[in-house]
C-alpha cells in the first residue's frame, strides 16, 4: 500500500493549493561478474568497440544461452540484502522490441515470476525513517550502445555491453518527495557495494534509475505517472523530479492532462522532454524464453549464500552506536560507504570512540572531500590517525597541535609520534614554566587581571596569550589550572 500523505513539508505548493508527489524507482545495477548473464564474454568497461563479443551476445543464428551461475547467486545475495523473498522458482521470459542494439530482437528479462520478491530499505531523510518497498528484483540483459556523433549521417553500434547482466531493482510507489528518492537511490547504492553485487559506478552506467513521477491531492487516487529513463546520479534525479513534479502541476492547474509516456531528463537545462508514449507489458509481448528452463533453487543453496553475507549499514550502524557511544547522525555517516566504516573501526579500536569518529569525519573526511579523494587514496593511514588520538590522550600534544602534526603526515607521512619528538612538538605541562609565562602576561596587564575578578568569563584571554607565549605548546588544561590560582577565580 502507497504511504499516507507525507508531511507538509514534502508537499509543493500550487496555484490551487497544495499536490503531493508520488514516486517509484527501477534501479538497474550491472551485476559484478567477469562474464555476461548467458555468455562468457567480459564485462570489463572500456575495451575496443565490439572486442567483448560473444557469438550469443551477437544472436548469431543457432547461439543458445547459457545462464551464468555467478549472476543467479549474486541476485539472491542482493534480495537477501534488501530483506526480501527468494523465490525459489523464477522464469526468463522474452521482452520483444527492435532496437539496432538489440540484435536478438529481444530481451531476455523476467516478468511474472522474478529471482526475487518482496523486500525493504530503510531511508533516513532528515532524521525520518521512511520505509520504501521493494516491489521485486529480476534478472536481465544489458543492450549494446548506439553512437552518433562520428558521422553526421550514420549511427555505429557498439554490442560490448549486450548481454552484460543487469539486476532490475523496482521500489513501489513509496517515495514522496526528491530527497526521499535520492537518500533511497543512495541506500541501495550502499547495500549493493557491501555485498560486493555491484560496484554502483553512476559514471560508468553501471547504476543507474528509471523514475517513475506522479503528483495528485494530499489523500487523492495516483495520478497519471511518466517515466524518466536512465538517470545516472543522485543529483539528478533529485533535479529531474523536481522539474517533472512541477510540470504536472502547471499542466493540470492550466486545465489540461497529464500523458503517460517515457520521458529523458536532460541535465544541460534541468528539465525533461518527452521520449515516447509509455509501453504496457503487453506491448512488449513477453513470453517464457525457450532455450531457457526455469531456474530452480533450493532452500539450503540460499541459506548458504545467506550465511556468506557481510555485516549490512543498518547492523553496522547499530552497532557503532552501542558499542562506540555515537549519534545516529555520526553512525550513519561513517557507514555510508564499507571502505570508511572499516577505516573508522580500524582507528577506534581500543580508543574513545567518540574522539575516533570525530577525528575521521570532521579533519580526514573533511580534507578527502576538499582534496576530492577517495578513503582507499587517503595518505593518512588508519594507524597513524590512531597514533595521533593516542598522542592527545597521553597528554603529549594538545587538539591543537594534533591537527598540526595531522598536516604534517598527510603532506609528508611518517610516525606522528616521531614527528613530535623530532620537530618539538610536545606540549609543555610543566607547571614552572606555564607559571612563568602567566606571571609574565599577568604582569603585564593588570588592567585586565582585575576585570577577569569581575567577570570571570574574560579568563578566556589570559589564555589565548599564554598560548600565544607558549607557540601554542602548553597544556590548556595546565594553564586555566594556573590563571584560576593566580587570579582568584
């Protein structure tokens, strides 16, 4: 069932009052596998054209398919991810349509009976859970690639992509607004790179989403849905709902009404024109594919992949919260992508992980993000963030010093702790030497001694200039200790 109305501030603002937007989303993630759904012919991206072709992939009269062992069991492990149903039996069917990069004249896809069935994402928008329904996941080939911009009166094709198998991940009409729909596409994104099922590279089309947009009243039967094809980032599929969302009201309010058909977004204006009129699965005539048998599972071939499958975000995040005390916020942030959540586990171990997480997400996510880098090219390791926490947790360098020498190993590497030692680093927490220099200051400024008796607050500057006399090397906890003593407060 479609969710109640959201709340007001999903909904948009019309002419004639206010409209709630209705979306679902066909996500299609290449599959991770060396070979083609029925051939054994790469999937590796970037090869000449025509260079990963098989005899199968060219529908070459006679060629049978043969189904790719490793496809089936990473569907399977992608539905047990999404906390869906296997089914146990499923059927390819044959989807007919021409296209000149189609060179079977069909696809080979799965209609009434999918590897997969019912299932749920979990998405966080602005510290709302809203729960999204995976409506089925089925198995199906890629087409081939038309190019047209090499001769202004021909089209080449390019088939290295036929036959590259494809999961069809298609959500119910759960999602209310962009921000639902991008959190959405990116929570799958997630599951999909933990399980090692797809590597979600938009760039490369190996992810990418159909978007299905409808609007109507708050509390009113769907309306009329178009779809957008092929969207290839989470940016723009925020944009294109927008615009789409926004056309649909201005069309209805003007009197008019809405078309079903397939539509493209076109990111160099921010809008989407429109494609052709919207097929039914009739249209596409499927029937069973008959080379192919139905595909036949047993129960303990999936419990088996079951017990294979990595600790998932959700029970990731879970646990970082219990076991490392951080917010639902910082949990969430830190296991959006596996690499980070590893990274992060690596530096809070045996350490406060509080003190961990703000370390990785606010001076090394923060720096990755400014420098556009990756956590796999990060030039600060794991171990020596950790070894610059533990330097400020023994008390040898202040917060301060610490992003200092965090500056220092990501431009040059080496041992933090060496690089105190040897660049002089070390906090002084002798007490006869920060007293001397708060005589100095206190000397200096009497003045100012006695408004700090009248208002304690003005403590504050005693000590920016005791670390500014120190170079920033005493210990603040040592200096307030001494400006309290000496000034009465």
């Amino acid at each position: 069932m479609p969710q109640p109305a959201s709340p007001a501030s999903d909904l948009i603002k019309g002419a004639t009052g206010d409209w709630e937007v209705v979306i679902g989303m066909e996500v299609h993630a290449q599959v991770a596998s060396n070979s083609k759904l029925f051939s054994g012919a790469s999937t590796a991206f970037g090869g000449a054209p025509n260079s990963h072709v098989s005899l199968v992939d060219a529908a070459m009269p006679g060629m049978l398919p043969v189904i790719n062992e490793e496809c089936v069991a990473q569907a399977v492990r992608t539905g047990l991810g999404l906390k869906a149903a296997i089914n146990l039996a499923s059927v390819f069917d044959r989807k007919n349509y021409f296209y000149p990069d189609l060179p079977q004249g069909y696809q080979i896809s799965q209609y009434k009976q999918p590897i997969v069935g019912e299932g749920g994402v979990d998405v966080d928008v602005e510290g709302t859970t809203v729960r999204v329904g995976i409506e089925r996941v089925h198995l199906e080939q890629d087409a081939g690639k038309l190019i047209h911009d090499r001769h202004p009166e021909y089209s080449y094709v390019d088939l290295n992509r036929a036959g590259v198998a494809l999961m069809e991940i298609v959500s119910k009409p759960d999602i209310r607004s962009s921000r639902q729909a991008q959190a959405y596409v990116s929570k799958v994104r997630t599951i999909l790179r933990y399980l090692g099922t797809c590597d979600g590279d938009m760039e490369k089309g190996n992810l990418r989403a159909d978007v299905n947009v409808s609007v109507r009243r708050p509390g009113d039967p769907l309306g009329t849905r178009c779809e957008i094809k092929n969207v290839n980032s989470i940016r723009f599929i925020g944009q294109a709902i927008e615009y789409e969302a926004r056309r649909q009201i201005d069309i209805i309010e003007d009197g008019g009404t809405i078309e079903q058909e397939t539509r493209l977004f076109d990111a160099g204006k921010g809008e989407t024109r429109s494609m052709r009129s919207k097929e039914e699965a009739h249209d596409y005539r499927y029937f069973p594919d008959p080379d192919l048998l139905p595909l036949e599972l047993t129960q303990d071939y999936v419990d088996d992949l079951a017990k294979s499958l990595p600790e998932l975000p959700d029970e990731k995040r879970a646990r970082f919260m219990t076991a490392f005390g951080l917010s639902a916020y910082d949990a969430g942030v830190l296991v959006a992508e596996r690499e980070s959540a590893e990274y992060f586990e690596s530096v809070a171990k045996g350490r406060d992980g509080k003190t961990a997480a703000n370390w990785v997400i606010n001076e090394l996510f923060g720096r990755l993000n400014k420098e556009g880098l990756e956590i796999d090219r990060s030039p600060v390791s794991a171990a020596q963030l950790g070894g610059i926490i533990d330097l400020i947790g023994s008390g040898a360098i202040s917060g301060k010093i610490a992003k200092d020498v965090f500056e220092i190993v990501w431009g040059e590497g080496g041992d933090p702790a060496k690089i105190v030692e040897t660049r002089g680093l070390k906090q002084v927490s002798d007490t006869g030497a920060i007293e001397k220099a708060v005589d100095a200051i206190i000397g200096a400024n009497p003045d100012k001694a006695e408004q700090v008796k009248a208002n304690p607050k003005a403590l504050g500057w005693f000590v920016g200039q005791v670390m500014k006399a120190t170079g920033g090397k005493a210990n603040p906890q040592a200096v307030n200790e001494v400006l309290k003593r000496k000034l009465g407060v």
